[in-house]
C-alpha cells in the first residue's frame, strides 16, 4: 500500500534559483580564490552535491517565501556568553507539580537516552537549599576503625568514575494505575531521568575508614530541611554505590543534589540521597521516617505493606505518539520509547498497536547499558484507523513488564509505589492521541 512520502521534494531549478539570490557573505571563504554564487553552482554540480540535495532537501527550504520560511544563509554573531544558552525557538521544558515538591522531565521531547541536566525531573521534600560547597562536608562514622569527613575537594581526589544511569521516584505512574487523567507521558511518567554521574565508588571511602566486623547497614542523610535518611544494606554500598559530585559533565544541579549525592543504582530515586552529609555504618536497619511511614509498599489485597523493596523493576513508555499529540495522516511512523530495568540490562522491547492483542520486536538502539534508560524503536505504518499503543519490556534477568490487570489481582488498586504497568495510548482516526486505562 502506498503512503504519502516523507517531507518535500525539491527541483533542481528551485536549488539554481535559491542560489542566485543567496547572499555574497561566502565570497572570499576559499582559499583557491573568489567563489560566487556561479563557481559554486558549478562546484555543487561538479562535485555531484546538486544531485543528492535534490532527493532530500524539503521544497521551499531555501529562499524567503510567501510561507515565511527563513533563508538559506543567516549572518550570526561573535560568542558573547559565559555560559550557553539553548536556542530561543526551543521551549520545552519540567513540569512543576502542584505544591512544588517535585517537576517532572518532558519525555515525549527527549531524543536519545541522557536527559540535560536542566530537564531532569526534580523531587525534594522541604526545598532546595543552598548549600555552600567550601563549608560542605560528608561524614562517615559509627562501625569504623577511623570516622572521616570529606570536603568536596577531598572527594575529587580520590580516583573517579563515571556511569550512566536511570533515576525514578518510586512514585512515578502511580498516579497512571488508577486513572488516565494524566494527559501527557510527561505528568504520568515524568519522574524519571538518565544522566552521566561522576564520583567516587563508596567502597573507596568505606576501604579507607575500615568497617568493622558485623556492619550490615548504613544510615544515609541528606543536610535538606526535611534530613531525608533511608538505611541502605551495606553490600549494596559496597557493589556499585557512588558518591557523586558532577552530572553530564558538570556540578551536579542544585535540585539533585549539589554538592554531592549518592547513587543507588537501580535502586528508587528517594534512597539516593540528595545534599550527602552523613553516612553511619551499623548492623542492623534504622527504621527512618521514609522506610516505616513512607516508601512502603501498602499491598490493599491483604492489607499489608512491603518494606525494603528498593529496585526498580522493568518497565517501559512510548514516548511518540503518546498523549496530547496529534498525527498529522496516516502513513509511516517511528513508534519511539524508553525502557529501563533495575535490575539487569533491558533484553528486549515489544510494541503492540492493537491494545496487546499482538506484539512485535522493537529494536534497540545503542547503547544499551545496564540500570540505564534505552531508546527502543519500532516501524509503524499507519492506515488511519483507531489503534492503541503499548510497549513491554523484559530485561536480562526474564523479568516481563507486567500489566494493569495482572499488577491489581496481585497487588490491589492502593497507593502504591514501584507501579510499573503497561501503558496505553489511543489513537484516533484524527489523529489524536490520548491516555486511556486499560483493564
């Protein structure tokens, strides 16, 4: 079946014509001597560029028309700020909740797997204070041979490592297990976000205050208003923990953490403690506020509630089309998404676009890393008709994203945390793109 193309074409007198009347501000940018408009048509046709722009170039993409579509050659201007700026045409940006706890991150205008920092959702519970990293200092005691405390400076003497990894509030989606309300994949998914963290692994610092036998926990603080602490098991410390001073490059955003923060990861966003200032090593868990009253899991099946359940399990989110959008006709379509697993990398994805009925193999796009969002991509060929959207991941371990249904016979419909089930969006015949819960 045929569908309409792609973009426009364009005419080889539409290129000769769109050179003539370009500037002569290239006049003189080659070293051979002058080139104007006419030696470069005749460079362009010699060097068969002519030929290749025509297949791919948009109609119109050149000249100033009655469309107001810009030139070909816009003058620019010498580098004049100390630290860049996006594009003034670019607009996307967080989404801040209601109460101002928390902002989520636009995954429906993310390409690749790295969120800019700027982007990266944001979760805090008394503020973001502003801490002063000269007078900051992490502190590590209780079952040690030798209690330490390290400036920023100290940390970055030490020999330093760089992942890139997925952080998510254990509450995100929740909000998506119990209705659609949440238009966008941005208000119901948008607690999450990839970056390149930059530290030092735990178990160096803990090497060189010397923990003693029958530690079995750590108590992590935050110097927030709130002091958010979660007791982390020290093995878990020990493996892949990392205390981290810069993100995407740079000094960690104030919101996630500056000066520093641990990292978990795989583990939810809550225990990678923002704002690091403390860190007691000692045998058994320390029954903070956010493992007894909050971050528990309430199953309303039995009445009771998981504690400890850190890791984040597979999941996955198309993030085009997905809620809001509209198609602007049928034809061919790059389904695009994110999947990411806790616990091992992601194995595969499957997309369906007919409500799960059926389902096929997306592919991955490199790289794939472990405990790490991956962009996964799927053709789709749409014929104009109503269709509903769904990916599922499964990562290394055989662990399979679950469904709505399947999550409420065994969990219950309670305010729960670590909801990762299937999400739908539905298409309709004009285009638009919706939330809508499945059963």
């Amino acid at each position: 079946m045929d569908h309409p193309a792609i973009g426009e074409a364009v005419t080889e007198t539409e290129i000769e014509q769109a050179l003539q009347s370009d500037c002569d501000c290239k006049d003189g940018m080659f070293p051979q001597g002058k080139m104007g408009t006419a030696s470069r048509r005749a460079f362009l046709r010699g060097s068969g560029l002519l030929t290749a722009a025509a297949a791919i170039v948009p109609v119109k993409a050149f000249g100033q028309d009655a469309a107001g579509e810009g030139p070909w050659s816009v003058p620019g201007e010498i580098a004049k700020s100390d630290y860049g700026q996006r594009a003034s045409f670019e607009t996307v940006k967080r989404l801040a909740s209601f109460g101002g706890t928390s902002s989520l991150t636009p995954l429906q205008a993310g390409v690749g797997i790295i969120t800019p920092s700027r982007l990266h959702f944001e979760r805090h519970h008394n503020g973001v204070p502003t801490i002063d990293p000269a007078q900051h200092r992490l502190v590590i005691h209780g079952m040690v041979d030798k209690p330490m405390k390290y400036s920023v400076e100290d940390l970055k003497r030490f020999p330093s490592t760089s992942r890139i990894l997925f952080v998510e509030c254990s509450g995100n989606s929740n909000a998506a297990s119990r209705s659609a309300n949440q238009k966008t994949v941005q208000e119901a998914h948008g607690l999450t976000s990839t970056s390149e963290w930059t530290g030092v692994r735990l178990s160096t610092l803990l090497a060189q205050v010397g923990v003693k036998d029958g530690a079995a926990w750590v108590l992590a603080e935050g110097s927030d208003g709130a002091m958010l602490s979660r007791s982390v098991p020290i093995d878990k410390m020990l493996d892949d923990a990392i205390v981290a001073y810069a993100q995407n490059g740079e000094a960690i955003r104030p919101e996630n953490g500056y000066p520093m923060r641990l990292i978990l990861p795989g583990w939810e966003g809550n225990i990678n403690v923002k704002w690091l200032r403390r860190l007691k090593i000692g045998d058994k868990p320390f029954m903070t506020r956010e493992e007894t009253s909050k971050y528990t899991d309430l199953m309303t099946t039995t009445g009771k509630a998981r504690q400890f359940s850190w890791v984040m399990e597979a999941k996955s989110v198309i993030t085009f089309p997905s809620g809001d959008m509209r198609l602007p006709g049928k034809g061919f379509y790059e389904i695009s998404g994110l999947a990411w697993s806790g616990r091992a990398p992601i194995e595969r994805v499957e997309v369906s676009t007919d409500g799960g009925k059926s389902w096929g193999l997306a592919s991955l796009q490199e790289p794939v890393l472990p405990k790490a969002h991956v962009r996964f991509r799927f053709p789709w060929h749409w014929d104009g008709g109503e269709a509903v959207l769904e990916s599922r991941a499964t990562d290394q371990t055989g662990y399979v994203q679950p469904t709505k249904a399947f999550l409420t016979r065994n969990e219950g419909v309670g305010p729960t945390y670590h909801y990762n089930g299937i999400q739908s969006w539905k298409v309709l015949a004009d285009g638009s793109v919706s939330n809508v819960l499945q059963a």
